[in-house]
C-alpha cells in the first residue's frame, strides 16, 4: 500500500551515512516523508550496507511484510539489488512499479530445555547448531520424526535457499536456486571414522519436513546460531528445526537473475 513514507537504514558506515544522506534527498525532492528505523506504515525499507545489514535489519523489524530493496555499499550483495549511482533509475522504477516481489522463506529453531521451557529462533540465511569452544558435539537426527542417525563433529547447519550461498556455501553445502522451498541441512567437520559414523553431504528437505535433533547429555553448551546471532544454551533437551511462516517480500527490478548473481559473485 502506497502511504508516501519510507524507512531507512544504514550500516553506520562512512560509506553508508554518505549514501543515506544523497538518498534521503532524491527521495524527500519526490515528495516522500523518510523516517530512521521501523515504522510499521511505511510502504518500502530501504536497507544501505552489505548483507550482514540486510539480515540484522530484517531481524530488528522481525521480518516484516513490508516491501524491502537493498542497496549496496558493502562486497558480496546478494540481497542487495541497487547501486547508489542508480538511484535516480531505482526511483523510477519503484514509482512504475517496474519490478517484481522475490518471496524469500525463512527457518525457525526451537529449543527445549530439561524443564520444559521453550526458546525459539528464526533465520533468513541459517540456523547452526555447534558446541562450545570448537569441541565436537554428538546428538542423534531425526527427519520428519523418524530417526536417522547419530551425528559426531563440529556441529550441523540448516540453510534456506535464499542461505545456500551464505555460511552454508563455505562448509560445503550446495547452492540452491531461491524459488525452492527447502531446508538444506549441512554437517560442518563430521567425524567419520570406525569409531564415529555421520553424514558428509547435504541432505535437502521438503517444506512439510521437520528436522529433529537430541543432544548427548553434558555439561558442555549447546550454540545456536541464527543468521550470526550466537545464543548458548546448557542442559537442551531438543531442538526442532522447520520452515517458518515468515517470509520476506524483497523488490528484485527487470535485470536480477539469481544465477547471473552466482557467476559473477563465485565463478
């Protein structure tokens, strides 16, 4: 719904708080009403940095429905979608509504202590399960209820497809093209050996798939990882992981193709 106002955000950069104030003036010069931060009847956010700012931007505003474009001013920039030396092309398009809405899922963790209380998590990109102080962790797997093995080694990560490229790429995992709904579950520095027998690979899981997981009784914390956000946790008693139902509208314009973006960004 177009109300006039939009929402800005920043890195705090040098680079970034330039950029804000050259959009900020192009975008009020167009009759908009531009606010710092959040506010809940905005039409369009804008975020400004890399993706690091993107995901601890839609983690401040939990992931609203309302409509986001990211503009780069960081290295990588896979959600980002504009330049700033296109800011005036970006305003056109946004005004003709020449652009199209990227639907990018997201993965929740909950975890389940010894006494029964709850703590749930929610990433864009990911959610890591690891022990403490790099040492090895073991909790047995299950899928969809039914188990699967039991895991040895650093911990195991569980990325969305819009997450593939992230934390998810550098241990191994696959990318995976973001107009598929799944959960790619990836073990990072799995023990397999006589002694200790765990998957090597991805393993990729449909929507209505949950994926289970019960840690070995210990003294030693539990980190949950979401998006980089690190939590430690003692004395879990199990962690589900699953397709949340939150989403993120992301604005992609006519020349985004993911897999352009992939060649460019890795090949």
């Amino acid at each position: 719904m177009k109300t006039g106002l939009i929402s800005l955000f920043t890195n705090e950069t040098e680079l970034s708080a330039d950029v804000e104030s050259l959009l900020r003036k192009k975008l009020i010069a167009r009759g908009y009403k531009v606010t710092e931060g959040y506010d809940e009847k905005a039409e369009l956010l804008i975020c400004i940095g890399g993706d690091g700012a993107f995901l601890r931007t839609m983690h401040r505003c939990d992931f609203p429905e309302t409509p986001i474009v990211g503009v780069n001013t960081g290295h990588l920039g896979f959600f980002q979608e504009v330049w700033p030396e296109d800011f005036d092309q970006f305003i056109e398009d946004y005004e003709r509504g020449n652009y199209t809405i990227q639907k990018l899922g997201t993965v929740m963790g909950i975890a389940t202590d010894e006494d029964g209380k709850t703590y749930t998590h929610t990433g864009l990109n990911e959610i890591a399960i690891t022990g403490s102080n790099s040492y090895s962790i073991h909790f047995d797997l299950s899928i969809g209820g039914k188990p699967i093995e039991r895991f040895s080694g650093d911990g195991i990560m569980v990325a969305t497809s819009a997450g593939s490229t992230a934390y998810n790429y550098s241990v191994g995992g696959s990318i995976v093209d973001p107009r598929l709904n799944l959960l790619q579950v990836t073990p990072i520095a799995p023990m397999n050996t006589t002694a200790f027998r765990s998957f090597t690979s991805s393993i990729l899981l449909p929507s209505d798939l949950t994926l289970g997981i019960v840690p070995e009784k210990s003294d030693k914390v539990i980190y949950i990882t979401t998006d980089g956000i690190e939590t430690g946790y003692s004395h879990l008693k199990e962690i589900e992981i699953r397709i949340s139902d939150k989403s993120v509208n992301l604005i992609r314009f006519s020349d985004y193709d993911f897999w352009s973006k992939v060649k460019d960004k890795f090949l």
